[in-house]
C-alpha cells in the first residue's frame, strides 16, 4: 500500500511538472527581486513616445500582436534580417506597416542602463503593449513576465501566421483558435483596432467592392484611397473614425453601423456567430474591457521560451 501511494504521489508530481510547461513559469513579479525599476522606466519612454505621435500607442500594441501570432511571444518580430534567416519585418502584414521598432530600442537602452542583461526584449512588447492602451484611455492589468528571446524569426511563419486584412470570418476563427484563443477572445482583442490607422492597400477592396458597409463611410474612405492598385497605397485612414487615439468601444459601434475598416473587421459583424459580441461590447464598454484585459493576458501565454531556452538579448534587433 504505501509503494502505491509513493508511485501515485511520484506520478501526480510529474503530471504536475509537465503540465506547469512553460505558461506557469511566468509571474507578474517575475523581476521584483532582479530589476525594481522595470514598469517605470518603460513607462516613461512610451509616455513620451506616445506624448509625440498619438498613433504611436496602436503601433506598438500591434507589435506584440504580431510577435505572439508568430511561433509564440518571443520577441522574433524585432530581429532584422541577418545571413542565416530572413527576419518577419518584410512578412506582407509588416512590410512598410509595422512600425514602432526605433521606440523599443530606446525601452531597451533604459532597461539595459537599470538592470543590465536581465530583461528580455519578448517581455519588453508585452509591458509596452499594456502601457500603450493604459495611456490611450483603456484599461490595465498586471503583465505576465519571465519570457526569453528568440534566437531565430520565420518570414513563412510570419506570412501565414498573422491573419490577413482580408480574412473572412471562418478564416479568422480558425486562426485563433489554433493558438489557444476562443471566439470571444477574437472578438475582443479586435477591439485593439480601436486605436490606430490602416493604409488604403489594407482596405481599398472593402470600400470598393464590397456592400457590407456604409455608403456614405464608403464614399469618404474613398477620397483619400484611389481606386487603382499603385495609387496611394499607403495613404492612411482611422480604423476607429470616431476616436482614432482613444482606448474605447467605438470600433463595434462602427461595425454596427457598418463603418468597419477593413474587410476582416466588418466579419466580426456580418450575419454570422460573432454579431451577438460585438453588439454586447458596443453597449457595453466595460464588458469590453475586461474581456480585451483576459484575452490580452491568454495571448501573452502564447508558447513562450522560459527557464534555458532562448536568451536574453542586448540589442532587440539582433541574437547575442
């Protein structure tokens, strides 16, 4: 009897250590103990990056976006091309789109000047990220931490990984899904797009072929976004058109009035499974935000590296 008991006491501790992997090993006071000055000291360079261009916030919280969609929260989407791999800068949602790496950078020289070696630049995008939506007017949360760097970044993985501004609804539940993420989790993090802008490339197709959307929003998109391919590509338009700058629930708002951006935004609300979140969130900004803080802190769980594997960069944009 007491051989069993050890044997099941040994067993459920090893299911325990296998099921701990890698998400428990991250904690919001991950560096208490190793960089006291961590939160501030990131706060302070996105306030002023954000005190200079407003837009700046929704940038960097696209930057973890797509750095979690990627192969997991690892920081792959800062590093720059090098001989042996082809970095996910030039990916198609990247490509003269993701921007905000110059504002890490400097995250990084303060951190490195406070706790030098001990912060990873995965972790920086998830502290900045949260930032970024506190200082817009959204809501916060404690950040999760204790990710490592990617010594590698996929192109392939980034293309096919990051869904695309014209995926239709089933495409974009599918790819959440995958990662973990539920319908209601699709729905809310869409809600980030409530901050931002989009270039006229992303929703040229929405505003000239389409007929789920308003006419008269339609016509107007269309004054600063040429029909013809080539033409203005990267002319930029609110994806929110209330509150550009502003961390609110206005984005589903648009959607119901059929004033959705981009193709894959007006999805979220088109006669399918997803119509009856994306009215809830519309009446209710509160509801919004605390499923945006859960789905922001399950998309921050995303395959991390933890314990050994991966490193702790110096510079964001390049492996030790």
């Amino acid at each position: 009897m007491a051989s069993f008991f050890k044997f099941f006491l040994t067993l459920a501790l090893l299911v325990l250590v296998m099921g701990s992997s890698t998400n428990a090993q991250l904690s919001t006071n991950f560096y208490a103990n190793t960089c006291k000055n961590l939160l501030p000291t990131v706060k302070s360079v996105v306030q002023s990056a954000i005190s200079k261009e407003a837009r700046m916030g929704a940038s960097l919280l696209r930057l973890f976006f797509h750095d979690c969609f990627v192969n997991g929260c690892d920081g792959s989407v800062l590093l720059d091309d090098t001989s042996s791999f082809t970095g996910e800068k030039n990916a198609n949602a990247n490509r003269n789109s993701a921007r905000g790496f110059e504002v890490i950078d400097n995250i990084k020289s303060a951190v490195e000047k406070a706790c030098p070696g001990v912060v990873s630049c995965a972790d920086i995008l998830a502290i900045t990220a949260r930032d970024s939506v506190v200082i817009l007017g959204g809501p916060s949360w404690q950040v999760k931490l204790g990710r490592r760097d990617a010594r590698t970044a996929s192109l392939s993985a980034a293309n096919s990984g990051i869904p695309a501004p014209t995926s239709n609804l089933n495409q974009l539940i599918s790819r959440f899904n995958a990662l973990g993420l539920s319908n209601k989790d699709l729905v809310a993090l869409a809600g980030g797009h409530t901050i931002g802008q989009a270039r006229c490339t992303s929703f040229r197709a929405h505003i000239y072929n389409e007929t789920n959307i308003d006419a008269s929003f339609a016509r107007t998109r269309q004054g600063n976004c040429p029909r013809a391919n080539g033409t203005g590509d990267n002319n930029l338009a609110p994806l929110d058109l209330q509150t550009p700058t502003c961390f609110d629930n206005n984005y589903f708002r648009n959607l119901v009035n059929r004033k959705g951006l981009l193709h894959s935004d007006q999805q979220l609300f088109n006669g399918g499974s997803t119509d009856s979140q994306v009215r809830t969130y519309s009446n209710n900004p509160s509801t919004f935000s605390s499923d945006f803080v859960a789905g922001m802190i399950k998309m921050g769980d995303i395959s991390p590296l933890t314990g050994s594997r991966g490193e702790i960069r110096k510079n964001c944009r390049r492996v030790n």
